[in-house]
C-alpha cells in the first residue's frame, strides 16, 4: 500500500505539472454541452430529456483524449523499463496509473458536470441521482483508459484501435449511467464500473509486459 500511495502520488504531481492532462479533457467536456444544442435545437423538453446522455458521452470522449500520453513518457524516458526491472509489478503501475487517472480526471469532471447540466437545462433532481453514477463512471473510464494505453504502447496509428478497445467496452456504463432516474440504473452504472476497475489492472499489467519483452 505504501508503494501504491507513493505512485499515486507521483502520478498526481506529473499531472499537477502539466495542466493541460486535466484541463484540455475537461474544456472538452464543457464543449460538448455547449456545442450540442446548437445541432439537437433549443427545445429545452428535449435537451433536458436527453442531458444524460450528452454528459456520459462527453465524459467518455473526454476520457480518450489521456490514452496517448499514459504510459508514452515513462517508457521514453526509460522510467517504466526501471520500475519493472526492480520487481515493481506492472498490475501495481496500471493500478497506481487508474487511480491518479481517476482523481485526477474524475474529481474535475464531477465539478464541471453542474455548469455542463444548467447548460443542458437539466432538472436538479436528475443532476443529484446522475453525479453518484458519474463519479463510479469516471473510474470505469479511467480504467478502460488505461488498459487502452498499455495495449497501444508503442504501436502506430494506435488512435483508432483506442477508440475500438474503449468504446464497446463503455456501453454497460453509457447504457446504465445514462438513465440515473430508472430503477436500479445506477447500481447497475457503478456495478459495470466496479467489474471494470477489478479487471483493468491485470490487463494492463500483461500488455506493459508484453510490451517490454
């Protein structure tokens, strides 16, 4: 546990050093919400209806826009390569990797989704049951992030294989967290997001080995 604080926490202070980790994903998740109304139209029973939607979709392209620059500096700086030769584990670095990601990512969306809901119109109630949903959301995105990067380290044109890799496996998030006032949605939502996270470092830890041997 020590070892995984001390990662997260150097984790934490690379993003906190280059801003634009954190503010360029979530300028992208405000654009979204701004930017939609305009193509959907002003009807504002619509917008409302579809808010939840907007906001998941926005935080799960918001969420992509990390991948390539995850695992990239550490392995061309020979920092991953060091990690691993002193018995660091890789599951260890993807879990270290997930968490940062996740509060780093997910604590700036969840304060940015109040302006992105009264830019939509969205009801206050719908607003309070989505944030839980979210929150468990941004973890599940952050570990699909990562398993994403681990797979596509190094190889070229890895953009549209990211796409590929993260975008079927969030459809459990984007179906269940979109709908926070069904019955049972959200424990559906954070449910998918758990399965996510439990499996993602085991994946990620046997790409970045196979990706160094």
């Amino acid at each position: 546990m020590s070892l995984l604080r001390r990662l997260v926490g150097r984790d934490l202070s690379a993003m906190a050093a280059s801003p634009g980790e954190w503010l360029m994903p979530l300028a992208f998740f405000l654009l979204v919400a701004m930017l939609l109304p305009f193509a959907i139209g002003p009807e504002p029973r619509l917008l409302a209806r579809l808010a939840p939607g907007i906001l998941w979709v926005g935080a799960l392209l918001a969420s992509l826009m990390p991948v390539s620059t995850l695992f990239a500096r550490d392995s061309a700086d020979g920092t991953l390569d060091q990690l691993l030769v002193r018995g660091v584990a890789a599951e260890t670095l993807a879990l270290a990797r997930m968490l940062a990601l996740w509060l780093g990512f997910g604590a700036p969306l969840l304060l940015a989704a109040p302006l992105a809901a009264l830019l939509l119109g969205m009801e206050s109630d719908v607003l309070l049951r989505l944030l839980p949903g979210l929150a468990a959301g941004a973890l599940g995105l952050s570990a699909l992030a990562v398993v994403a990067a681990s797979v596509t380290l190094g190889a070229r044109g890895g953009g549209g294989l990211v796409a590929l890799l993260t975008i079927p496996l969030a459809i459990p998030l984007l179906l269940f967290g979109s709908r926070p006032m069904e019955a049972g949605a959200l424990g559906l939502a954070i449910a998918a997001a758990l399965v996510l996270a439990a499996i993602a470092p085991f994946a990620a830890g046997a790409a970045l080995r196979a990706s160094r041997s």
